[in-house]
C-alpha cells in the first residue's frame, strides 16, 4: 500500500537516489527517539541489501543512548563523519530541519525523508508525508518499489518506529497503512511481545524516582488545560537517572482529565547552565503545539513538539499560558 498524491514526485526522485548513489551516511536529530532509531537501522538494513556502502552516523556525546533501544545492533553506526563524505550522499531520517543535527554536510548532496509537516525542506531531495504516521512508514513504502523485503532487524527497527510514533497505535497519526504495516511486518517475523518488552518493560528503579518527582512537580494552569511538570538538575543528580529516562513522563500529564496542553520542562546539564528543553502534547486537534514550539525556534508535530529555551521557569510558564490561551480564544 504505497503512498500516492502530492509526494509522488518526490518519491520517484529519493527512489532513483538510493537506487544510483554508491555510498551514503545515514543521519538523524539529536536525542533520537524510536522512530529516528528505527528509520535510521531500517534504512541502513535497506541499503546494505542493495550492495551499497552505508554508515549510520550519531554522534559520541549522544551516548548511552536510551535502554529501551539497546537491543539494536546497531552494525554499521560511526560516531565520526566518514573522511569521504563529500563524495557520499547524506540521508537525513525524522529530521524536521537542519538545525536538530550537528553534521556539517558541505556541498554532499542531501536526501530529507521526514513526516513533520513543518519540515523546512533543506535538502537537495525533500520527501515529506505529513500524513505518514511514522518516518519508519516512508522507509516501508520506498522498500516495496526497491524490492526489499522486512526481514530480521529491519522489520523490527520498522515495527519499533511504528509503535513508538503512534503511541502504541492510539495517536491521531495512527492511520490504515499504519495497521496494514503493522500486519506486514508482523507476518514477516516481527516478535511484538518481545518489542514490547524491550520498549515498556524493565524500568530501571531510577527512572521510577525520577517519574516521581516529576509528578510531584506538576501544577496546572488555567482550569486545568494547561499541566506542566519539571524536573531539575538536581533531580537527575539525587535520583541517579540519566536524561533519557524522561521518556514517556509526559504521557501521564496528557491523559490527566481537562488538559489541552501537557508540558516537560527539563533542565539542561553541564554547559547548558540557565537552558530548559520543553516537551508539548496536545490532547486533542484544539491546541497545535508545534505552531507554539516554532515560536522559540523548535518544531514538531501539531500534537508533539518540543523547543529548547534560556526562559526562567516564570517566563516560561507565562509564555504557555498565554499561547495556548490564544488558539484557544481564536478557535
């Protein structure tokens, strides 16, 4: 079940790249989640089948890389830009804009396969699918005109973009290709359980303390539509948890009955001293978040976005208050 419309040339243009470039190095944004994780091990398994030479590239100082991730293999990933990229084609994967990456492409040619719909096209090759649930699903679709199959790690990588994007299939993004890919790949030897177990199971006790205290923290706004929680440096120091353990914090604020906007403020380490990195979630198509998080030079979807800022907390808290009230009033 391909996707059709107003990507189709596009989509033409990223299959003749990877079908005639030679050597390529795979690229994603800064803390990448599973669908950044998944498109980029997906894309890297694609390549390989087709003989090519390929490299996943993330840098050194995005290590450890969260433990729901760790079963990945993750054969073929450098922490070093390849000496030859100039001469290689860079595939950016689930980046909505150049910024979320550090990598200095010089004049490589870039391939940017994304679903963001406020992608901001900086590659030579822009194939954006706003109504893709996942990048992993436009991975999925380029693989069927390749003549790839979902196989072994592939199809798991594929399955973790799937479900981790989706929120186990419950967003709004979760569309009919989605559950017909979901189908596929479970026939093509997919372990959901496992993935499941991998991905929601086996919480480390500190990330439990740091949930903790984040829930401690909340405090809600405006009747109640706007939740907003925040964790500290200190936090991560008394608890012992790493950043990464901030994954799926958010979810508990979302599903709190009333609130239109969920909001993770978290404290930046060293070197970052006086910058908060912000998480939103919309619980429903009245607030678009992505509209607020581009207002501080972020991006997102209209239901998950995210913004890094130097605000003080104060600031910070009246800066939502006032944009969510906005669209709200104007809807």
């Amino acid at each position: 079940m391909t996707i059709s419309g107003i990507q189709a040339s596009t989509r033409d243009e990223v299959l003749g790249a990877l079908r005639d470039g030679a050597r390529f190095v795979l690229v994603t944004h800064d803390n990448p989640d599973g669908d950044a994780l998944g498109s980029l091990v997906a894309m890297h398994g694609v390549l390989t089948s087709l003989g090519k030479d390929s490299v996943m590239y993330i840098a050194r100082d995005e290590f450890p890389l969260p433990y729901e991730y760790g079963f990945f293999e993750l054969d073929g990933l450098v922490t070093e830009l390849p000496k030859d990229l100039a001469q290689r084609t860079i595939v950016f994967l689930d980046c909505g804009n150049f910024d979320r990456n550090s990598v200095e492409v010089g004049d490589a040619p870039i391939v940017n396969i994304d679903h963001h719909h406020d992608n901001t096209l900086f590659g030579t090759i822009n194939h954006i699918v706003p109504d893709a649930s996942c990048t992993a699903e436009i991975v999925w679709d380029l693989m069927s005109t390749l003549e790839v199959p979902a196989s072994g790690q592939v199809a798991d990588a594929l399955y973790v973009g799937l479900v981790t994007d989706t929120g186990k299939f419950m967003y709004e993004n979760t569309g009919v290709r989605a559950h017909v890919m979901a189908a596929e790949l479970i026939e093509a030897g997919v372990d959901v359980h496992a993935i499941y177990r991998h991905l929601y199971e086996g919480m480390p006790e500190s990330k439990l303390a740091l949930l903790t205290r984040a829930l401690n923290s909340v405090r809600r706004y405006d009747d109640g539509r706007l939740t907003i929680a925040r964790l500290a440096r200190e936090d991560f120091a008394q608890t012992g948890a790493e950043e990464s353990y901030t994954e799926g914090i958010i979810d508990n604020l979302r599903s709190v009955q009333g609130t239109k906007v969920a909001a993770l403020a978290r404290e930046l380490g060293e070197g970052r001293e006086g910058y908060w990195k912000l998480s939103l979630r919309a619980t429903d198509g009245s607030v678009d978040v992505s509209a607020i998080a581009r207002a501080q030079s972020g991006g997102g979807h209209r239901q998950a976005a995210g913004f890094t800022t130097d605000m003080s907390p104060s600031e910070l808290v009246a800066f939502l208050r006032e944009a969510v009230a906005a669209q709200l009033h104007a809807g």
